[in-house]
C-alpha cells in the first residue's frame, strides 16, 4: 500500500507549497519556487513514490527550459531529505550541523529492512509497519548533500531573494529555517508542527531541543515579518497560528520541567502530560515521549540513546494509549 495524492497550494509570485494528502508520521511539506531562469525544492518527500509525485506536480509549473537545480533541506529527518534522489543532478543544501543527525539515523535501506521483517507481534514491530509501512525505501541509496554552510546563507532564483538561516539545536541538531522575502513566506521545517480547527495535525517530535530554542526558532520566524509560514507538516499558518504553536511548546516545557524536579522519569512524565489530554485534537501523543525525553537530557546532560532505544518506547506508549481508547466504557 502506498501514499498517493497531495495538495499544491499557490503561494503567489512563482512560490508554491506541496502538502500530503494526510496526516502523519513521515508526511511533509514542500516547497517549490519558480522562476523563468530557474526552480529551487525546500525540502523532499520520504520516499521515491512520493518524491516523484512532487516532481511531476513541480514540472507542471515549470517554464519551459527551466530545471530544478537546487533543493535546499530544513533538516535531515528522512522525510525531509531522502527523495531528493529523483533529482540526482540537483544541489543538495543543509547546515554543517546536520551531519550529525544524518548518522544518527539509519539508512533508507536498513530502514526498510527494520519495518519490512519487523516482528508484528512485537510493540516496535507493529507500531513501524502501521506507521512506516506504506512507504518504499528499497531501493533508495543514502542521500549525500553537495553544500555545507553555518550560519546565513543568501541565495536567489531568478529575481527572487532567499534567506537561509540555520538554528541552534531544536528540532534536530542541524536545523534551518528559509525566508521568502518577495513572497512574505517563511518554510520553518519541523520547528513547527501546525494544527488548526478544519485541519487537526499531530503532536510535534524534537529530537535535540532545548525547548527554549524550539520557542526561540518559531520567534525567529515572526521576526522575519512574514505573514506565511510553511510549517514542516500540517496546514500553513498566518502569525498567529505561530503564536499558539508557542503556546502550546510552552505547556510541554512547564510539564517536562516540573516533573523533572519531581524526580519523575521521562517516559513515566510523557504519559502523565498524555493524561492531562490537554490537546485531544493532536494525533500521535506518543510522540511526546521523544519531545519530554530531549528535555530531560537538555536538564540533566544525558546522552541520546539509540533511535531503536527511543521508538520502542514510543511504541509501548502507543499500545497504552490505544487500549486506553479502545476499552469498553465501564457500567
């Protein structure tokens, strides 16, 4: 089973947003901009599938003579880099940082090894193949990126201006963030994880925080003045969907942090901030494990277990809350 479909949106002045048909695990947002003398991505879809369904969407908008040249990449989560192999010929753009991530993650291809023979019978095994299933990694090489930068980083397609900014560690250790001036747009990658009323998202996931520079990220991108932001995954947002999304990161560092000083560990803490059900309108609550777990060792300076490590645990959590969900309602 595979994911097909997705949403373009028209940004206006050759900018355009690529949005899954779904929420998600692994389902991000793109960006494309065109001009008459050259195209840039921000950011690939998870696998070939998707990619190339982005990539014909792209050449529809495309002048003629025109190719995508350049992708810049938020971060290097999987599902914000990997299809960038349809585009072999392309500039591959991240922060130095992201090297760090990039081999803290597994493969495309061990990954598809781990939810391909992964034991249903297990929490970890049936938890990737619901989540990761549908998508195909098989025969996906790793993805090498061609520009390195630290700090800014002005580039132009056509006429149009584009500032790309990289992060102190937030969502992963190599973040970076990319302003439109021309178009008032800001792509924030995984910074932001948007939800709205119509169109409910899920839970964010960081994987290095502190939460104090996720908070910081999302004021950088108010203060760039734009009125778009294109979060990594969920709707696009106005100013204010940013501020609520502050809000919200707010709420989980006050909870993480008073359960640190009470000596509750980690996972125990995400289960109770789960059980408050403050945001019943999220999907994957699970995924706080991972967010509260970056924050306990931002405050205490332990180490990143191994991803395998972690997604068990959010697994487990998952199977929780699920029966939770599921059990009869008593008499």
């Amino acid at each position: 089973m595979s994911i097909t479909g997705g949403e373009v949106a028209d940004l206006g002045r050759g900018l355009y947003a690529w949005l899954p048909p779904k929420r998600g695990w692994g389902l991000a947002n793109c960006g494309l901009l065109v001009s008459p003398r050259g195209a840039l991505w921000i950011d690939t879809p998870y696998d070939a599938v998707l990619a190339g369904q982005f990539l014909a969407e792209s050449t529809k908008r495309l002048p003629d003579g025109v190719t995508i040249d350049r992708i810049v990449v938020t971060h290097a989560n999987g599902d914000h880099f990997w299809g960038a192999g349809v585009l072999p010929d392309a500039e591959i753009i991240v922060t130095r940082e992201a090297k760090e991530h990039i081999h803290y993650e597994p493969t495309p291809q061990q990954q598809h090894a781990l939810v391909s023979g992964g034991d249903s019978a297990t929490p970890l095994g049936a938890y990737l193949g619901r989540h990761f299933g549908p998508f195909d990694w098989s025969a996906t090489e790793p993805v090498r990126p061609t520009t390195y930068f630290t700090g800014e980083l002005e580039l132009t397609v056509g006429d149009y201006p584009v500032r790309v900014s990289s992060l102190p560690p937030a969502h992963t250790a190599g973040d970076l963030i990319v302003h439109l001036p021309a178009q008032s747009t800001v792509f924030s990658g995984d910074i932001i994880f948007s939800s709205t009323p119509r169109q409910p998202g899920d839970h964010p996931i960081h994987w290095a925080g502190p939460l104090d520079n996720v908070i910081a990220a999302c004021e950088q991108v108010l203060a760039t003045g734009a009125e778009t932001i294109v979060p990594g995954h969920g709707p696009v947002l106005d100013r204010s969907g940013v501020r609520d999304h502050i809000v919200y990161l707010e709420y989980v560092r006050e909870r993480a942090h008073a359960f640190h000083a009470a000596g509750i560990p980690p996972t125990e803490a995400a289960r109770r901030v789960i059980a408050e059900g403050r945001h019943p309108e999220l999907g994957l609550p699970e995924r706080l494990v991972v967010t509260i777990g970056s924050e306990y060792r931002n405050l205490d300076g332990s180490e990143l277990p191994g991803v395998l490590q972690v997604m068990t645990e959010v697994a487990e959590v998952a199977r929780e809350v699920e029966a939770r969900t599921t059990a009869p309602a008593a008499d």
